[in-house]
C-alpha cells in the first residue's frame, strides 16, 4: 500500500487531501497513468507533468523513480522563492 498526500491545486482537482492505494505501477509515472484512467478529475490533476513535483518518501524525484518499496508519494505544484 501507498500513501498518497495531494498538495495546493492538485488538492482542490482530485477533491482529497490523502489516499491509500494498492497498485502493480512500477514508476511514479506508471502510476499517475492509473490515476488518470480513474476519474476525470484525477485526469485533470495530473494532464500537465510539467506543472507537478512529486516527493517519494519525503525526496524529491522524478516521474520515472520506482515504486518498490515506497511507502508515499506527495504531488504538488512547484515551489516559488521569495
């Protein structure tokens, strides 16, 4: 099982703060492919890659890092300096 934790905007599209979630995905992007046949609203939250961030077990990671072993994923937009 993995925990998944929604940030900001991508939050507000999926309409949950956190799920748990049984899967065969082998990669991050594995993954959000699954997610994003779920629902429209998952489709939404993650139709642009390039407006996303994902931290594997509190690291930040690519999209193609692997999913043996992780226990959570957390999306959220970029972070802005200031």
């Amino acid at each position: 099982m993995i925990d998944l934790l929604y940030f900001a905007w991508v939050r507000e599209r999926i309409g949950l703060p956190r799920e748990r979630l049984e899967t065969g995905a082998a990669t991050v992007a594995d993954l959000i492919e699954e997610l994003k046949l779920r629902e429209d609203r998952y489709a939404a939250a993650f139709a642009d890659l390039r407006a996303l961030r994902v931290a594997v077990d509190q690291e930040l990671a690519d999209f193609d890092a692997p999913l043996a072993g992780v226990r959570e994923l957390a999306f959220f937009p970029p972070m802005t300096g200031g």
